[in-house]
C-alpha cells in the first residue's frame, strides 16, 4: 500500500524540478530578450528642452535597470526602449517617442517635441549639461534637483539644503553649501556625479 505513496511523491518531487528548471529558463530567456542596452540608452539620456525652449528644462536618466524622464513640470515616468531609436513613457499616458537619426531631437506621438539643450559658448554641442532630477547615492527616495545655466549651476540636495556652483572645465564642478566648498567630476555617461566628500 505504500509503494503508490512513494511513486505519487517521486512524480511530484520530478515535476517541482522540470518547473523549477522551466522557470529558470524563462528568466533568463526575458533577461536575454531585453539586456539593458547601454549604448542605445546613451543616446536619449541628458538634458533635453521641450519645444527647443531653452527655459523648459526636461532630462532623461539611466540608472542602469530603466530610464527615467523628467518633464519641464517635474513629473517623471519610466521609459522603455522601443526598436533602435524609440523609447516609450507609460507613466504618461504611453506617449512614444522617437530619436531624430543624428539625437538631436525626440519627437513624440503628443506632437510636441524635445530637442538637445544648447548651453552655447566654446563648448557648442559638447558642453555638458545638469539640469535635471538627481538621486543621492542612486536611491530613488533621495530626490536632488540641478539646474544650469550656461556654466551657472542651483543645486538642492536630498535634505532640501541648497547650494551654487559652477562648471570650471570639461566634467568638473566646484559647489558652494553654506560655505562648504565641494567639488564633483561628473561621470563619462553624464549619469554620475562623484562628490570628493565621498558621496555620489
């Protein structure tokens, strides 16, 4: 009378390993379909002006899992990459986008547009540019805020401490917080800014 017992639970014990092995190779299948394509994200991420409106400040981040958009009014939604030079919010409505060929511009299916910020100077096209929502050592609860104007920078903090600053030259900034002098180098991707006090 045991043996069906046995046999019942040698069955159920090789079923758990055959879903347990499927389930492992889904995941990974989905990991492989949608790997976070870096150069690709490059290409939307930065400060961005919406209408080409050097006043209407909007920025697209990657934090390496996902995009996050920021619009001229604060709100931000994720974004998903769509084929070679789409990108999609759905925390706005599912509004799609689309990357003008040279990156300069994002046209999106609301018939409004974001176009590359031009800080003008000797810098032209490659003058970095900060304006934009930041997180405090990545944590997405610890919201710092930049704007920039030309190499004028107003920087808050995750505490709502607030500071000026200036861009003194290719990816360094000096900053000024209540007479704290900190300075920061701004990673190669312009997603990062290392602090020298140690913070990111």
């Amino acid at each position: 009378m045991t043996r069906p017992g046995r046999a019942t639970a040698v069955i159920t014990l090789l079923c758990g390993v055959a879903l347990a092995i499927s389930l492992s190779l889904s995941v990974k299948e989905a990991l492989a379909q949608f790997p976070p394509n870096r150069s690709q994200a490059s290409a939307f991420t930065g400060a961005w002006c919406v209408q080409g409106d050097p006043t209407k400040h909007a920025s697209i981040g990657n934090n390496g899992a996902f995009l996050t958009l920021t619009n001229e009014s604060g709100s931000t939604s994720t974004g998903q990459l769509q084929g070679q030079n789409g990108i999609v919010a759905p925390g706005w409505q599912f509004v799609n986008g689309t990357l003008t060929p040279d990156g300069s511009q994002i046209n999106w299916s609301n018939g409004t547009f974001w176009a590359r910020c031009n800080t003008g100077g000797g810098g032209g096209h490659n003058r970095l540019n900060l304006t934009g929502t930041w997180y405090a050592q990545g944590d997405r609860s610890q919201s710092c805020f930049i704007r920039q104007r030309g190499k004028n920078l107003q920087l808050s903090n995750e505490s709502d401490d607030n500071a000026s600053g200036q861009m003194d030259g290719g990816r360094h900034l000096t900053t000024n917080w209540n007479g704290n002098g900190i300075g920061g180098t701004v990673a190669a991707d312009g997603n990062r800014i290392d602090w020298n006090n140690g913070t990111y």
